[in-house]
C-alpha cells in the first residue's frame, strides 16, 4: 500500500505543486490535492501537508483566513486523531492561525520579504519529521517570506524548549524570530510548521537536498509501522 | 446618437491629449462631431501608448522572423518553438511613469500587466524579470522609489507565485526626474494550445472575466503619453492599483478554461483597458463588436460607459466563447470566486457599438482607432548630426591606474557594480522548485518536468546607446546574446522595451531610430529575431527642473534553451589551480567605461565597438566548449571591464585567483565579444580554434593582479557596502 499524502490547495497558494512534487519523490506515491472548500478529507491519509503562498491574498493576517475554511476545519480533526500534518511558509502562518501551533508570525524584523538559503539546526531528531536527521545536524534550506518573525510569550517559549518542541533553529538571525525559532511541533508530536521550504531542497536541481530527509522522515515512519 | 450634450471645446480635446490635427482626423473618421464617450476612446487609442505612432514606422525594420518563431510581434507576446511541442512565450513591458508617482502600485501593476499578456496566450507563467533604472542615489526622492518599486515588484511576483529570477539594476542622475521600471515574463504553452485575439464568429459571446470595473487608473495610457509636468504628484489617481491574489485566481481559471475548447479568442484588459482590449480583438479578428454597458461589472456605483470604457482596473481579461459553452466557463470562474458577464457579442460591423440604458452611445468605425491611426514618420537627425548635438567628449588622456587592486575596489562598491543582494532578496525567486541559477550572467528555469532549460537576461548599457545610439543599440543585443551563451544556452529571441524620451524632439527621435537600426543589424547577424516588444516615450521630466531627458534606454530581454540543465554553465570558480583565460580580442577603448565614469568623474569618449562576426563566432565556441565539458566556469566580460569579472567569478565561489601584471586598459576597458573562462588542463582549449589569452590560475583567499592584490574579504564588503549603507546604513 503506498503512502497516501494530501496537498491542501487554498486560493493563492502557491507551492502547492511543489510540495507535491516533493512527497511524490520521497514516497514513489502522487499526492492527492485537496480543494479549501472540500470539508472532507480523503479517507486513510498518512500525511497532510498545508504549502506555501498567500492564501486568500493574506489581506487579513497571513494564514487567518484560509484558517477559518472548510477544510481546516478537516485537518483539525484530522490532526486531533494523530494525522501527521506538515505546514510550511503560509501553512505553519495557517497552522498557528487555527490553533494547532502556539504563538504567531508576525513581519520580519527587516520589514522586508526575504529570499535566500539559511542555514538550520536540528534541535529535535526523534519527532517523525526529522527521525532522519542527526541530532543538531547543520541543514541548508531556503527561506522566502514577509511574517516570518516567530513570536510567543516567554512561558510558552520555555515550555516549547522544555518539551523538545522546538524542531529548527536558524544559525543566523534571519527574520527576527523569538529565539531564532524556525520551525516548531505540537504536544503530541504530528504538527510540524517550520517557515523555511523543506520541498525546494529535495532534488540535484536544487541548491541542495537537505530536505529530502524531512519527508523521507515520515514516509520511513509509515513503512516501519 | 443619444446622450451626448456635452460639448467638445478645445479645452477638452486637449485635455484628452489629441492635437488639433487630430482632433480633425476624428470629426473626418465620424463625420461628425464626437460625444465624450467616442473622445475619450480616440484619446486612448490614438496616445502613443497603444497606437506606437511615432515609432511605428521603424519599428517594422526589425528582424522578426525565423525557423523557430511560432508568433512575432503584434500579438499579447512572443511565441516560440523550444521543442517536444512545446513553446515559450515572454514579453517586457514598461510601467515608468505610474512607478514614478506611486512607486509600489507602479511597479506592482507594471508584473501584473506582463504576467497578463503572457496567460493570455495560453501559458503559466515560470519566471519573471526586470530591468530598473534609477537617478542618483543621493536624490531625495530616490531612496523612497528603490524601496518602494523593488517591494512592488515582490509584492506581486512573490504573491502569484513566479520567481524572478533575473534582471539589472543602474542608477544614473538622467534619470532624477524619471525612472524607468520594466517588467518581463515568460512562460511555457504546449505549442498547438496557443490563444491569439482574434474575435471571430458573428453572434459568440463577448465574456468579461477577473476583478469588477472601478474608477482607478482613468487615462493610465494618456497620462504615460506625455512629459511630467510639475504636478507629477496630483496624477496619482491616475495609477491603477494591484492585487495580485485576484491574478493569481484569473492565471489559474484562465488556465483550467483554457486545458477545454471553449475559447475563439481572448486578451487581457491592459493600458486602456476595455477600450483597447476590445477594440484590438475586433481589428485582429477583421469583425465588429457590440457591448452592453450595462452588463459590465462595476466596483462602484454610478459609473458611467466613459469611466468603464477608460478604467484601467487591473486584473480583467476580455474573451469571446463558443458558443453555448458558456455556462461550463462561468462555473470555473465562479469556483475560482472571480467575476463573469458576457456583456456583448461578435458584429459583422467593423465598428465598435456600445449600449447603455438602451440607447447607442458610441458607435466608431474600427479603422479609424486601430490599423488607420496617426503615423508619424518625425524628423530625426543624421548619426553625425546627433554626434554634433551630444557633444560626447572625445577620450583624450587617461591616466594609468597607480592601484588597479584600490580602483576595483573602488568599482566594486560603486551604485552601478554593487551587489544587489537587497533588491533580489525581496523576490521569490525559487517559487515553482524550478530555478536552476540566479545573480550570474542568466538567470535559469528548468522546463517542469523535462530536462530542457530557459535561460533569461536583461541588458542594456544607456551610456552607450547616448555615446552612439547605433552602435549602444548593436551592443544591448550583443550582451543579451552573450549572457545566454556564457550560461550554455543558446539564444533564441529577444523581447524589447524601449525607453525614450520626448520624439518630436529630432534628436531623441535620432536616438530611437540610429538605436533600432543597430538592434535590427544584431539581431540579424545573431539570428536573434525580435518578436514582442513595447515603446516607452515621452520619459522626461519638467518636475526636477528642466527638461531632463532619460538616456536612450533599449532594454533587451533575451531568452535561450539549454536542451540538457545537466550542462548549464556557472560563474563561480570552481576549485584551486585552475587556468583562467579570456575568449575574444581586446581593444584600446576605455571611452564610457564604468572605470572612467566611476574613478574619473568622466563619461566620454566613443563606447566600445561591438564586431557581430566575432560575437557570433566567440559565442558558440563558448557554447561548445561548455557543451563539450571542457570549461569550468564561464563569465561574460562587461560593465567594469576585466577586473570586476574576476572579481564577481571569485565572489561567486570564495576562490582567489592569481593574475598576470596587466594595463590599465585591459583591466577596465569593455570590449565586448569577450568571456572569461576556467579549465583545468593546459591542453584543454585548443588554440586553433578557440581564440584565447591565458591571464593567470584560480586559488587563494584573494584577487592578485600583477603585483595589486585585493583579498575576497575587502572585495565582498566592497560589493556589500553600497546598499548596505544606502538602505540599513
């Protein structure tokens, strides 16, 4: 049986094809897409991922609108019976949106949007994201965002360093993020947001394939289960 | 004829931007008076924006055909073959005078706009480009037009989701009063689903498609017809503003119509937009057209057939349907939240009929706005007459260098040759998992899903063109050419902007003809056909004081193929030890030189000659040594000479090089036919048929030449400096 992965489509996403492209490269399955205004899901998913982009243009706040659609309303579920869900860019700005995330992403410090590769830290090798990864491996991963600036109150910062729930860390300050926080997941270790692009970094095209393990991570998973 | 009780005075003729001359043309081409409604369409339709009157005439002297070339100039963009059926298709197109009064809007329409005439024709979009010229940097307006046009350009492209993926950035005090901000896309079709505008088939729908009717943008194209006067700032309604999610719905929708058999014809509402949309399907389509006022969707309430007919609201396409089909295209519009209205129908009439409230109230012969508008054929001065005028300082003395490695430092930071981390950082330019190279001499797509490769430059040296228009002209082709090459590809055609100033002045008028001339001469000897294109005049400013003219700017976006993206070529140095040689014949010819303008305050002296023979020939022997793996890395020899090539070659990889004591002259001077490129094996360029000079071996941590040294760390912040300090400083 393959691994059957969805791709969510909102109006304005825009990385929805490459996420795809990613999951299908790491599992030898086609992912299937996911319309926003579906309220279901397809049946036995293995991983869902929310891609990149401007859903609903971001005209209210990145991510609020497309938190409040139909098919959020899915993953939500989906995610509360242990669904693995991935968002990336947009999607992890959806994932805090929707309350499946702490904290919020707020504009980069520079008030600019920022294009460029970053170099991360594994800080958390054991969650089902990054089980192929070293622990504290330097990965290179391209970032490219407006509100990327990762923010939560100290407590909840502390509790997300106490229960390993911080998965990447920037190297470098990129976007003025709370303790240079990249990416971060749930209490129950199936929610991954991280703002750098893990599915731009899967290929030899690419500048590099540091996130290739990412996905490989979870469909090694799924076939060892 | 109903109602039309305003009446036409003088005053309002020249508000519309019509000559008396013209204004008599119109009342012959009616036989009668116009009501506002018809004047307002004239206007439009008669500004040099859509009817390219003055420039029409040489124009047609450009090469724009060959083997390859599916469709040239004349429709939404260019069409061409790039093989397993499949086509590329790109255009450039300006938005300077809308970038000048509101930057971020300006620029931001200006992608929305390109992006627009690319899907039309049936393509997704895979990557954009730019091409921005800006005054001096200590300008008090000019700081606030870079952040503002560059956060435009990404706000847009970013959205909707194409990487931008090349494009060039000069500053020059010509352009204080006027910048200049064009925008370029391509994208990818197969090649037997192209869309063309063309209405045909008396009775089809005509559909309107995309974002409602607003007042915004109300004579966008007369307003970029004509010289800022002092009162640039009270324009600013007259810029239309963007929203880019609503484009990337309409790319998506247009698309998914588009995959079915449904549409005869369509086309994007651009500059004038319903005006010239529909009265452009109609002339291609040899037909007429009848629209119902009433059935456009309108953002606002109380507007009149003058207001929607001008609005230049953005993100809006025209169509004509099959017919019967259109209850399947509404349901794909309606699921991508967009408007839908079929608001008239094909004629047989070859005239334009609009209807409001039951009565005509417009009712033009076609001939007349489109294929019978104004043709001028404006005095221009001989090339040695313009000589005369331009005064260009002959080259005179120039002193040697004291410090070749202090002088390139010294280029390295200066506005022209400085990094451009900070602008290219604020454009997504990996969107797509698609973009094989960027911030070398091309930028790079793969084709999705094949092992093909688009290869995209933008070029133009403004400085030159001024110098000697025909030979500036000859070398903004021949640099596109060679940006193509010295990443493997291998050119296929170029798209234009050209940026002029005010024509009826015969010496601007010079310019653009003398620079077309040499453009038509290179494309031809290059095989480099020119198939879509756009004409900026009038850019030229009263707002800083006098009359300032812009230089002659031809902006060259040029696009090749690199059938395998395995071989695709870099700039980087690529490991220690290796040789470094220089292609191609160097000539005494430091006039207008990025050396001498930067280091010596001078811009004289004639711009260095550009030999087709030797830009041909070098170019595919670059081509084949690449192809055949035989050179490591690759880099084309331009603006700053010998010495910043190096300089970018080392930046680019971290690896130092080590280079034979040189000249002044052959440091900086910018002969052009000429690429800088490394191997590993003495025996691997062979010197009967690669014409080369070996110049010294890659390695270390620094840039030595002859005895000057300049280490990779001084270089890097050199080339950092200038932005830093102008943007964060």
């Amino acid at each position: 049986m393959g691994f059957r992965s969805a791709v969510v489509t909102f109006p304005g996403s825009n990385c929805d094809r490459d996420m795809a492209v990613a999951l299908e490269i790491a599992s030898g399955t086609p992912a299937l897409r996911v319309w926003h205004g579906d309220a279901e899901l397809p049946e036995r998913l293995d991983f869902i991922a929310i891609p990149g982009g401007f859903s609903y243009g971001d005209y209210l706040r990145s991510g609020a609108m497309a938190a409040r659609s139909p098919i959020m309303r899915a993953i939500v579920e989906a995610a509360g019976r242990g669904v693995p869900v991935l968002g990336v860019c947009n999607g992890f700005q959806v994932l805090t949106e929707s309350g499946l995330l702490p904290g919020a992403l707020m504009r980069n410090a520079s008030q600019n949007f920022i294009c460029r590769t970053v170099s991360l830290k594994v800080e958390n090798s054991q969650t089902l994201f990054t089980s192929q990864y070293d622990q504290g491996e330097e990965i290179q991963v391209p970032v490219a965002h407006h509100d990327g600036n990762f923010f939560a109150d100290t407590e909840t910062l502390d509790r997300l360093e106490g229960e390993g729930r911080v998965a990447f860390r920037y190297l470098d300050a990129v976007n003025g993020s709370q303790r240079d926080i990249a990416g971060i997941i749930n209490g129950a270790g199936n929610v991954l947001g991280m703002m750098p692009h893990p599915e731009r970094a899967v290929e030899p095209a690419h500048a590099g394939t540091d996130g290739r393990k990412l996905f490989a991570s979870a469909v090694a998973r799924l076939v060892d289960a | 004829m109903a109602a039309s009780a305003e009446s036409i005075t003088p005053d309002v003729v020249e508000q519309h931007g019509l000559s008396p001359e013209e204004y008599e043309r119109v009342l012959h081409a009616l036989g009668r008076e116009p009501n506002l409604v018809e004047l307002g369409i004239f206007s439009v339709m008669w500004s040099e924006h859509c009817s390219y009157k003055s420039s029409r005439l040489h124009l047609k002297k450009l090469p724009t055909e060959a083997p390859w070339v599916i469709c040239g100039p004349g429709e939404n963009a260019g069409v061409i073959d790039i093989g397993d059926g499949q086509a590329a298709i790109f255009k450039m197109e300006s938005h300077n005078h809308p970038s000048y009064i509101e930057p971020y809007q300006g620029a931001a329409t200006g992608v929305g706009g390109i992006l627009r005439d690319v899907f039309t024709m049936g393509a997704r979009p895979v990557a954009n480009a730019n091409a921005l010229r800006f005054g001096r940097p200590e300008h008090p307006k000019m700081q606030h037009l870079v952040k503002g046009v560059v956060a435009g350009i990404g706000g847009y492209g970013n959205c909707v989701g194409v990487p931008t993926v090349a494009g060039e950035t000069n500053f020059h005090p010509a352009y204080n009063g006027n910048i200049l901000v064009n925008a370029m896309t391509v994208g990818v079709a197969d090649a037997d689903k192209i869309f063309y505008s063309a209405a045909t088939g008396v009775g089809n729908p005509i559909v309107y498609v995309g974002s409602k009717t607003g007042r915004d943008g109300i004579h966008g194209a007369t307003m970029a017809s004509a010289d800022f006067g002092e009162d640039a700032d009270a324009k600013r309604p007259t810029v239309q503003v963007g929203d880019p999610f609503t484009e990337k719905l309409l790319i998506e929708a247009c698309l998914e119509l588009m995959a079915t058999d449904a549409i005869v014809a369509i086309q994007d509402m651009g500059a004038a937009g319903l005006t010239s949309s529909s009265v452009e399907m109609a002339t291609n389509g040899k037909a007429g057209i009848r629209l119902d006022m009433n059935m456009v969707p309108c953002r606002e309430e109380g507007m009149t057939p003058y207001e929607m007919m001008l609005s230049e609201s953005q993100e809006r396409m025209l169509m004509v349907l099959k017919p019967g089909k259109e209850p399947m295209a509404e349901a794909i519009f309606r699921k991508w939240e967009l408007d839908f209205a079929v608001i008239g129908e094909v004629t047989d009439t070859r005239h334009m009929v609009l209807e409001w409230n039951g009565e005509v109230v417009c009712d033009i012969p076609l001939g007349p706005l489109a294929e019978d508008a104004p043709l001028y054929d404006r005095p221009y001065l001989s090339k040695e007459e313009y000589k005369s005028w331009a005064q260009v300082k002959p080259l005179g003395e120039v002193p040697e260098s004291s410090d070749i490695g202090a002088d390139l430092l010294r280029l390295m930071a200066s506005p022209n040759l400085a990094s451009k981390r900070w602008i290219t950082e604020q454009y997504d330019s990996q969107v797509g998992a698609d973009t094989l190279q960027t911030g070398g001499d091309a930028g790079v797509v793969r084709v999705h899903g094949t092992q093909k490769a688009l290869a995209i430059t933008t070029d133009c040296t403004p400085r030159f063109v001024y110098a000697d228009p025909y030979e500036g002209g000859k070398q903004a082709i021949a640099e596109a050419y060679r940006n193509l090459c010295a990443v493997g590809a291998r050119p296929l055609a170029v798209t234009n902007c050209l940026n002029f100033a005010n024509p009826q002045r015969p010496e601007i008028m010079a310019q653009l003809v003398h620079a077309l001339e040499g453009m038509g001469d290179a494309c031809r000897a290059l095989d480099f056909p020119i198939v879509s294109g756009n004409v900026s005049l009038y850019n030229e400013s009263k707002a800083t004081g006098g009359g300032s003219a812009i230089l002659p700017t031809p902006a060259i976006g040029g696009v090749g193929i690199i059938e395998d993206y395995t071989t695709m070529m870099t700039m980087g140095f690529k490991a220690a030890g290796e040789h470094i040689a220089v292609i191609g014949p160097n000539y005494p010819e430091l006039g207008q030189s990025q050396w001498l303008r930067t280091i010596h305050g001078r811009e004289d002296g004639d711009p260095p000659h550009v030999d087709l023979a030797d830009e041909k020939l070098n170019g595919e022997i670059v081509r084949r040594l690449i192809a055949e793996g035989k050179v490591t890395a690759v880099h084309d020899i331009s603006d700053g000479g010998l010495a910043v090539a190096l300089a970018e070659m080392a930046l680019a990889s971290g690896i130092g090089a080590t280079i034979d004591a040189m000249t002044t002259e052959f440091a900086f001077n910018e002969s052009q036919a000429r690429y800088i490129v490394t191997y590993r094996n003495k025996g691997d360029l062979d010197r009967a048929e690669v014409p080369f000079a070996r110049i010294g071996v890659t390695g270390g941590d620094a840039l030595t030449i002859g005895s000057s040294a300049a280490s990779i760390a001084s270089l890097r912040d050199a080339h950092a400096s200038f932005f830093r300090d102008w943007m964060e400083g």
